[in-house]
C-alpha cells in the first residue's frame, strides 16, 4: 500500500534527522512516557485512516498557503498524535496537562479556564477528564518589553508591541514599559487556532525513572479560546520558545538536541509492547552497530527564511524497485520565499508529495504489485480515501517492491518484504 509507505517515511525521517544521540541511554538521561490519544478509541481503523489522511492535507495545505510560523528522554506510544505530561504551578500544588508534541510549531500552550473551544466537538482530548484550571499560581504575564514576546510575535519590534498593549509614549522612548503585559497572542496550525496570553511560570518534568527536572521562568502561553484545539501543545520547532530550546537555556546541563523514533504502529493498547523514544539533549558517545557501520545516516537541515522554525529536509528521488523516480528540484532546496523542500512534522500522518510526483511513484509501486500477483483493494480506498490500496497475493509469501527515499547525502529504505 503507498499510502501506508508514505506513512511509514514520516516516522522514519524523525530518526534519520536528529540521530546526535546514542542508542543506548547514559545514566544522566531523563524518561519521560508519552501515550498515543487514539490508543483506546472505538472508532475504526478505516476511518482514523481517513481522518489522519485529511488532517494531513489540511495541515500541509495551511503551511504551504498564508501562514506563519545530560540528555532528556521521553518514550512516546503510537499512532497518529503523541502526547507528552508535564505539570506546571507550584511545588506544592503542581497541575498536570498532557500536550500534543509537534515538531512543526515553536509554542509551548495549553488551555486556561475560562476557555472557549470552537468546533471541538469528537476532537480527542486526552485531558477530557480533568478541570481545566486557571493560570498557574504562581506565574505571572510576560512583558511586552521582553524577548519572549517578540518572539512569540514573529518577532515584532518591542516598541510596536509596547504601543499595542497602551504602553505610555515616554515609557517606550525610555524603555521602560516592563509593567505592561505583552498583547494577546494569535498563533495557528495547519488544523486550528488559538488566542493566549504569554506568562512565565515553573514547569516540572517527571521521569519514570526517580529523577525529575524543574525549570523556573518558563514562557508559555494560556489560551483562553481556541478553534479546533481543545489540547494545547509542546512545540519542539527551531524557535526560541520550544520546549527543546527553552530547557537548553534554562537548564545548561541540557542541549537543544533532541531525537525519536516511533515504534510500530498500532491502536490497541494491548499491541504497544515498547515506548518510542524521545530524547532531548546530547549524549557524550554515540555507539555504532559494528566498527565500520555507523548507527545512523544522516542529512542536513535546510533554511527556510519564512519558517525559520521548521526542520525541512532535501528529497531528491524515490526508487520503486529498479525504477528512479527523480523529485521536483523545488523539494531539494527553499527560496527567499520559504518554499521548497520537505518539512519534518510530527502533527502529519502522512508524507505529502506533489501531484506529480506521487502520481509517478503511486503509478510504478501499483503496476509492480500488480505483477506480483496483489490486486487493488476498491472497498478499502473507498472507505479510507487512500489509494492506491492493495490485497495481499495468496500463497505462503509475498513481497512488495523496496522503496527508497533519497535524501541529500543519504538514502532511506523502507520495509521491503512482509510475510
């Protein structure tokens, strides 16, 4: 099935990007759980299918339009969207929230009572059995003086934002505006938004190991009305206010480094026997699988000047089989404008191609399936709007073609035989 490779890549490409790390974790790491929010659901696998499919192509399509935007150890459970627990507030009367981890965002959010969400309704939450709270105790908003809010702000000039939130005229001549909160923060995804206030505050990270970090001074923001968000987020983008990048400046013992990989994919509970791993930091040692074989490939990170937080990557063809299949130019290399390449989203199920070039692909893995005796499986497109779909040939084995995915400076392959 080529949807399903596709699907497969997204996963694999987060191990390839971010392979600083060792495979064996050193005794200063830090393990946190992350579960799946459709582990438990009663819906079908036909329609998380459909539903992970169109919630791809909405992402993808709001990216590509108008819109903007010792190590830690965190093991993740699959499925389409991975939630990491932390608490924030005070020591002594700690609340946690569990957030969606998203690679292609730089805001660490989640939702503030009182809170509006607009067409949430059959939106999985993981936090639906618990009260949405008020802002931390013992946070309290940012300035709209600070570098937090410029940053939360696509980087807006101090004194504009300053003029925004009634700064007085003298205040901001003199700079001296820090009483003033910094303006309501509009922020959007591929598949919603948000209205929050930014505030710094404690956050706590627990490890299932008998260790846990704090970080005081923390920014965040509170959203208090949200559209299609109902759970808020740990942006783990290349911005100053991701959850990766803020640890880094807070706690020194860590890095900005981080990397996963997500384990088979399933969405019963019973069928999850390993967490993913998610590590954020730097080991000291990188281990190899032989003394000649390195334990990852690896390929650069392209800029992109508009979405200077997103981690975008340099495809140059995909092999089916034999046959080579060479990308579009545009999707090895971004313009000024910030188009081009392929961005490393972790709130995307699915990998997304351009027509062209997946009709290309899609055409040539068909006709080899079907020269292996698989047939196309109508009912199952029809239900899960993916195609093409295959039925497995009879028989006591069967095979469907190697497919590699070429990146700049190294190649990916995915699963090449199933029995």
């Amino acid at each position: 099935m080529l949807s399903y490779q596709l699907f497969l890549l997204a996963r694999i490409i987060l191990c390839l990007l971010q392979s600083h790390q060792s495979l064996s974790l050193q005794s200063n790491t830090f393990l946190l759980p992350l579960s799946h929010t459709l582990s438990s659901t009663n819906s079908s696998l036909h329609h998380l299918l459909k539903s992970s499919s169109l919630r791809s192509s909405t992402r993808h399509g709001r990216r590509h339009g108008t819109h903007r935007r010792p190590p830690l150890s965190l093991p993740l459970s699959s499925g389409s969207d991975y939630t990491l627990s932390l608490s924030v507030g005070p020591s002594s009367s700690p609340t946690t929230v569990s957030l969606f981890m998203d690679t292609g965002s730089d805001l660490v959010w989640f939702p503030c009572s009182p809170f509006e969400c607009i067409l949430c309704e059959g939106k999985s939450n993981p936090n639906s059995n618990s009260t949405i709270s008020p802002p931390p105790a013992d946070s309290h908003l940012v300035s709209c003086a600070s570098l937090a809010c410029s940053a939360a702000h696509s980087s807006q000039p101090s004194s504009d934002l300053c003029a925004a939130a009634k700064c007085p005229l003298d205040a901001i001549e003199t700079s001296s505006c820090s009483s003033h909160a910094c303006p309501p923060l509009y922020y959007a995804y591929g598949d919603g938004s948000l209205l929050a206030h930014l505030r710094h505050g404690r956050l706590s990270l627990s490890s299932s190991k008998p260790n846990s970090l704090s970080v005081s001074n923390f920014t965040f923001a509170c959203a208090h009305s949200t559209l299609a968000e109902p759970v808020g987020v740990a942006g783990f983008g290349r911005g100053p206010l991701s959850l990766p990048a803020q640890l880094s400046a807070l706690s020194p013992s860590l890095s900005s480094r981080f990397s996963y990989c997500l384990v088979s994919h399933s969405f019963r509970t019973d069928r999850l026997l390993h967490p993913s791993p998610l590590i954020l930091g730097r080991s000291p040692e990188v281990s190899s699988i032989g003394p000649t074989e390195s334990a990852f490939v690896y390929t650069p990170l392209l800029h992109n000047p508009k979405h200077p937080y997103f981690y975008s990557v340099a495809l140059e063809a995909i092999s089916v089989g034999p046959t080579k299949i060479l990308a579009r130019p545009d999707l090895a290399s971004i313009d000024h404008a910030g188009n081009g390449g392929m961005v490393v989203d972790s709130g995307t199920t699915f990998t997304m191609l351009p027509e062209e070039t997946f009709s290309q692909v899609s055409t040539e893995f068909d006709r080899h399936m079907s020269s292996a005796g698989f047939s196309r499986a109508k009912e199952t497109e029809a239900k899960t709007g993916l195609s093409p779909l295959a039925k497995p040939a009879q028989g006591p084995q069967w095979a469907w073609p190697t497919l590699l995915f070429e990146f700049f400076n190294t190649n990916s392959y995915l699963g090449s035989q199933l029995k």
